[in-house]
C-alpha cells in the first residue's frame, strides 16, 4: 500500500504548480485554468485523507467540490465570453478599466 | 507494482500541469490539462476510490475541458503576446510559489510518516457513496442541482446575444 504521504506530497507539489500557472500566464482562460488544477489538487487531498482515515465523507467532499466547478466553469467562462465581446481581448494586463 | 504505477502517473500529472504552463498556444494548454486530470483520476483510482475515478475522468477530463475547448475556439488564439516587460514579475512570482511550496512542506512533514489503518473492503465503491449522498447528504445533493441550474441559466444569460445593449 502507498503511504498516503506521498499523495499529500504530490497534491502540494500541483498546488504550488497551479500558484505558479496563475501567476506567470497573462490570458484568462490560462488563468482559469490554473484555477482548476489547484481545486485539483485539494481534491486529491482530500481522497487521500479520506483513506488514512477510513471515511468516506472525503470523497463524498470531492463529488460536491468538482459538481460545484462545473457550475463555476460554466458561469466564469460566459464572464470571460463576455469580456472579450466587449474588449475584444482576453489577456489580464489589458483589462484594466478599475485601476484608476 | 503499485508504487512505480504511482511515480509514472505522478510524473504524467505534474509534466502535464508544467506543458500546460509552459506552452505558448492556449488550446495546447488546455489538452496538457486533459492528460493531467486523466491521469488524477488514475491516481484517484490508487487511492480506494474508484467512484471519484470515473467522475473525475468523464466530468473533468471530459465535461469541463471540452467546455474550455469550445470557449477557446470562440476567442481568437495566438494573439501577439503584450508587449510589456514581465520578467521581473515572473521571477516574483516563481519566489513567492517557492515560498508557499516550503510552507506546505512544513507543515506537511509532521505527518509525512503516518501511515493509517488499511481500509475494509468496498470502501470508496459506488454502492457505499450512493448510500452516504442520499442518506447522509441528501439536502446538499439537491441542493448540489439548484446550483447546476442557477449556474445554466446564468450562463446562457450572460453569453447570449443582446439586441439592444
């Protein structure tokens, strides 16, 4: 049996990634995507977790985290839709109608 | 056995995360990210919970990349990157994401060795989760759905054509 540490390890190790992704990328759908894969990694968290303990209320966490995403996917991505009918452009330097 | 198939679908996850970050054209980013959650629902697989596999693989994997994937397609790809000077904020940036890394670590490594008790057989199975959603978490499935139809409407209200704007 793999030691659970190891998943744990990964999961921060895709955490950090996605950190980096949404830091480093100037397009939205990037950005969004970096986004994913940090809900991603608490997912495996969470399913690991749920085995050291022998519950199962962590991977019933992980079905209601990844419905509540697909919600979210669908909503920010009409968002995004939305931006760049009006600004005709979808790199986050660009938009920069709050900063004054 | 189990332990070379998890160091194969871990490097597989993590190098499709870095061709996600690292390539230029947003629809290959998008594909890397499919092989990336594919093998996370292998790994789901490893860990006793083949239920939250296959969600993971027909809902992430399939639904919401190919979401993505049609979104793209409306958005005008390989747009000449801006051309402000961003080195120094990524640099910045990959400083701060190490920072974060070493705290995770840190308080990753109290419990690094523990092991935890084998699980009973049919733990993770579709049978056990179905019994746990509906007896247990029968308010928040349905109300999981009033979510998934406030997020519908509100998509196709946003993204539809307006004749007067």
């Amino acid at each position: 049996m793999i030691p659970t540490s190891w998943f744990l390890v990964l999961s921060g190790l895709l955490f950090v990634l996605g950190v980096v992704a949404f830091l480093v990328k100037k397009d939205l759908l990037i950005m969004f995507l970096a986004v994913e894969v940090m809900l991603n990694a608490a997912n495996l968290a969470f399913v690991a977790f749920a085995r050291r303990n022998g519950v199962l209320e962590g991977q019933v966490a992980v079905f209601f985290i990844i419905t509540v995403a697909a919600a979210e996917a669908a909503v920010g991505l009409a968002i995004i839709l939305l931006v760049f009918r009006r600004k005709k452009t979808v790199k986050a330097d660009d938009i920069s109608g709050l900063r004054g | 056995m189990a332990a070379i198939l998890f160091f194969f679908l871990s490097a597989l996850c993590v190098g499709g995360v870095l061709g996600m970050i690292l390539s230029r054209n947003p629809a290959y980013s998008a594909l890397w990210l499919v092989l990336s959650f594919a093998t996370l629902g292998a790994l789901f697989g490893l860990l006793d919970a083949p239920f939250i596999a296959v969600v993971q693989v027909i809902i992430y994997a399939g639904a919401i990349m190919v979401l993505f994937l049609f979104v793209l397609m409306m958005i005008p790809l390989g747009q000449a990157p801006s051309p402000r000077k961003r080195r120094a904020f990524t640099v910045l940036s990959v400083l701060l994401a190490l920072g974060l890394a070493a705290e995770i670590f840190l308080s990753l490594s109290a419990s690094l060795a523990a092991h935890g008790a084998p699980v009973p057989e049919g733990f993770g199975g579709v049978g056990e989760i179905g019994r746990k959603l509906f007896r247990d978490f029968l308010y928040p499935f349905e109300i999981t759905s009033l979510i998934i139809m406030a997020a519908l409407v509100g998509a196709i209200i946003l993204a539809k054509k307006r004749k007067h704007p």
